[in-house]
C-alpha cells in the first residue's frame, strides 16, 4: 500500500476515505504528555492548538504523520 500523504513544496494533501480518523498527541507545557486526540473530523483535529505534538492520518489501524510542531 502506498503512502496516503502527498508532501509538495510544504504543502500536505491526501484524499479523504469513508472511515479516516484524525489523531493529536502530544506534550503539554510542564513536559506530561497529554491523553490521544482521536476525531473524525480534520477541521476539529487541525483547529487544536499544538505546543508540541504531531497530528496524524489513522487509516486501515496505520497512523500517516500529517504535522509535527
């Protein structure tokens, strides 16, 4: 299976599937690490304020790194 993310000039893309999760890890400001964000939705998944953490593509039970701050 190829990758499903499409990196070009800093840009990302990758066509959305019935059934694609979005998930936010991270860490928080004092150093714990913050409980997965799991959503369906990427507009909800994007709009999460990262300090340090990565936003990831769960598609087929594989996670696809989308960003990482």
């Amino acid at each position: 299976m190829t990758k499903p993310i499409k990196r070009n000039n800093g840009e990302v893309e990758w066509e959305q599937k019935p059934g694609d999760l979005y998930v936010v890890t991270g860490v928080l400001a004092n150093g714990q690490r913050f409980k997965p964000i799991t959503t369906s939705s990427w507009r909800h998944a994007n709009g999460i304020n990262l300090f340090r953490g990565t936003k990831w593509l769960l598609r087929n039970g594989k996670r696809y790194r989308i960003l990482s701050v």
